[in-house]
C-alpha cells in the first residue's frame, strides 16, 4: 500500500496517478480535500477577486455615463456562497479521487516517523509515503496579534463584513491581491511593506501593479512593529527609518508569507524553515518516503505542488522523472491578470509595449490600462528567456509561453504563428517584432 498525507493539488493528483495504475493507495486529510488551494487560498481569492473586479468594470461604466448606477457590496452574501460552492467543488473532488480508485480517511492527521506511517494513532503497513502536508501563514513575532480583528489568510474568511479601514502587512503578491479586493469593496487599504511592495517581480509589471492599486496607500521599507487595542485592534504600530508612526485601524490582515507544515514529519531532514529536503525525484532523506507541495518550501504554487507529486508518484511507478524549476509561470491577479514567466534573462534583449484592446480591455483605453506584453530573447539566438503578459488573459498566455521557453523556443520561430483577434494578447505579435528587431541587428 502507498499512504498519501495531504489531500491537497500534489497529494491528490499523486494518490490519482498511483491508484490509476493499479496500486492499493490510502489518502490521509485532515480537514478537507482540495487542501489550502480550494478551502483558504487560491478558490475563495478569485471568488472575491471575480467581484471586485465586476464593481471596479461597474463603476468605471457609471463614471462613464454608459450605465446607472454601480452595486454595492453584501459581503456576508459573498461568503456564504462561496462557501457553498467550495462544498460543492469539494464534493466533485472527493467522488473523482475515489472513483481512479483511492482510498480517503479523513479527519485524521496523517503523521511520519522515520519510515513508519500513521493515520491518526493507527500504523499504517505502507511500501511508500508521499508528504504533501502543505502550509501555514507565516506569522512574524509581535505585540496585539490575538486581538479580535487581526486576521491572516486563513483566517480572512471569518471577517464579518468589509472593513471601514484595513492594514494589509507585507508586500507580495498576497498584500497586492488583498489589496486589491477590499479596496474595490470599499475599504481604505494600506499596505506595509518591510522593503520594496513586489520587490521580486519584473519592474514594468510593478509600476503597473501599483497603477490598478492607486487608491491603496502602499508604505515601502516600513516595518510593522505591534497592534494596539484592549480586546479588538484599535492600532497599528509602525516604523519607517527612525520615524515612528501608528495608523488607526480595526481590521489587520499579516500577509507575511508561508511556512511548511512539517512538524508531524519525523526523521526526514528539515531546512531552516521546517521544509522537507527533497532531491529532484521528490525523494526525501529516508527511503521510501517522497514530499510534495508547500512542505518541500517555496515557491508555493499550486501547479508547481501538481506536478511534484506526478513526478513522485512516477517514481514511485519505476519511472526516472525529475523537477525542472527552470521556467515556472506566475500570476498577480488584480484587475489584469499580470503574468510572467523569468528564466536566465542575464544579457537578455527585451522590448515591452502595452497591451492591445480587446475582450475585458477596450473600456480601459481611457485610462490607459489595458496592460502590457514584454519579451526577452537571448540576442544572438532569439531564444526566449522571459515574457510579462499583463492583460485579461495574460495567465494563460504566460503559461503556454512557459511551456515554449523549457523547450528553448525562439522568437524567430513566430514567424508563421496566427493568433485569435479580438484578444489582448500581445506576447505572440511582440516576438514577431522582436525577431525582426534581433535580425535587422544581427545583420549589422
């Protein structure tokens, strides 16, 4: 038998992919399948996200004399039918696992020792564990975090209604994303960002993120010290340089980041974050134990997580299948998608232009946001190094561009390529340009 801890994305597509192939496989979850993806992270963020970007396209409408009126907010609404739905999905999930022929205990912590399995109290017989016990908010060490009114991402969705004002600590996608939402739902947002607000993302998709963000109030190199208050948060305590400052709030959302869940995996090695140490076969340091998903540590994402258990599970199989963490699509979701993709861009030619108007963009051409598509291409080869595609369906596009950059694609291979019109993609049409930018270079 294999034992699965973790039904979320990469536990549940590994105990898929080894049931499908004839093997006895047993899922251990604690709370419900699906993991953080569908119950606290990825699903409930697009739901409120699929709102907040309807009331923002509503009020631009209206500010534009083309419709009446804009809709307000019924935040508790919002929420329970999400709930609903995250049942429903939960329930699609669980009938598909058990149908491939998957076993599924649920309620119970799976745990490890050494190579001994548990479900609960219970020793399970198994040949070979696969980890996928996921992640937790990184909580940083500060005064007031207990007060009523201080939430994380797992905890957000017990807020009662939309904040009159709300502190958003950190700056990562997370912040942006939040920031995003509750400032469309009618919240004053500020964000507090210990160094640079997405320090780590392409400097065009920045500025850009920060332009759909311009009624956020976002604090850079401000470092978040305490919450103040007797039973609810009152304030928050700040300082920027020496300067100290506090803001009046009764809403706080720590965005800090994640940490693996790890502490009921015993005798495998940890890294200093408590995340699983893993070779690029999902193999851990006792044999016959795999991990997967957000407690092997960052980037904790979901398809990455999808795809570290396959590759565990294939191994498992006899097959030699390893990570490649080379070319690895990501996405911002505010009111455009801003995806990218970044590999080896070290002495990289880029070209950026905005994005072209079409479906989900033609009524921003006043404002001047309908996104951006930007290349990056080795410029002696062509070879695609990066794309930002910024735009209503800059994930997807990003995502296919991915695929092409692992297998070394080069903007001169284009040339033939036709794309769907009316769409905003604009990455397609700009390595066609960028090929002949390359080649008129080259021919000097």
């Amino acid at each position: 038998m294999i034992v699965i801890l973790g039904g979320g994305p990469g536990g549940r597509l590994a105990s898929i992919r080894l049931a499908s192939a004839g093997k006895e496989v047993t899922l251990i979850e604690h709370r419900g399948i699906g993991g953080q993806c569908l119950h606290v992270g990825c699903m409930p963020v697009c739901a409120l996200n699929d709102v907040a970007r309807m009331i923002h396209s509503a009020r631009s409408f209206s500010s534009a004399g083309l419709i009446d009126s804009s809709p307000s907010v019924n935040f508790p609404a919002i929420i329970g039918e999400m709930h609903a739905i995250q049942k429903k999905i939960a329930g699609i999930l669980d009938k598909e696992t058990r149908g491939a022929g998957v076993e599924i205990i649920y309620n119970k912590t799976g745990r490890l020792e050494g190579n001994e399995v548990f479900a609960g109290n219970e020793r399970l017989d198994a040949d070979a564990v696969i980890a996928a016990t996921g992640s937790r908010p990184l909580i940083p060490e500060a005064d007031g975090l207990h007060l009523t009114g201080v939430y994380n991402p797992h905890t957000i969705w017990s807020i009662p209604d939309v904040p009159e004002e709300l502190v958003i600590v950190g700056g990562g996608v997370m912040a942006a994303e939040f920031a995003y939402i509750f400032s469309r739902f009618g919240s004053r947002v500020t964000v507090v960002s210990r160094s640079g607000f997405l320090k780590s993302v392409d400097k065009h998709l920045r500025e850009l993120a920060k332009k759909e963000l311009d009624d956020v109030e976002i604090r850079e190199d401000c470092c978040f010290c305490s919450c103040s208050g007797t039973s609810c948060v009152e304030s928050v305590q700040l300082k920027t340089g020496e300067q100290s400052s506090a803001i009046d709030t009764r809403a706080v959302l720590i965005t800090a980041g994640l940490a693996p869940r790890s502490e009921m995996l015993k005798g495998v090695k940890k890294g200093p974050l408590g995340e699983v140490i893993v070779d690029n076969h999902m193999r851990t340091s006792v044999p016959g134990v795999y991990a997967c998903g957000d407690v092997t540590g960052p980037p904790y994402l979901t398809p990455v997580a999808r795809h570290q258990g396959i590759v565990a599970a294939d191994n498992i199989l006899g097959t030699d299948r390893t990570m490649d963490y080379r070319y690895i699509p990501q996405s911002i979701n505010l009111m455009n998608e801003l995806a990218f993709c970044i590999g080896d861009t070290c002495d990289s030619a880029s070209v950026t232009l905005p994005g072209p108007t079409g479906p989900g963009s033609f009524w921003s051409v006043p404002s001047g946001n309908t996104g951006l598509a930007k290349v990056m291409a080795d410029p002696e080869t062509g070879r695609i190094t990066g794309v930002c595609s910024a735009g209503p369906g800059g994930g997807l596009i990003a995502g296919y561009m991915a695929f092409l950059m692992q297998r070394n694609f080069s903007v001169h291979e284009f040339e033939n390529f036709i794309e769907i019109h009316p769409s905003t993609d604009g990455v397609y049409g700009l390595a066609k340009y960028t090929s002949f930018l390359l080649s008129k270079r080259n021919e000097k």
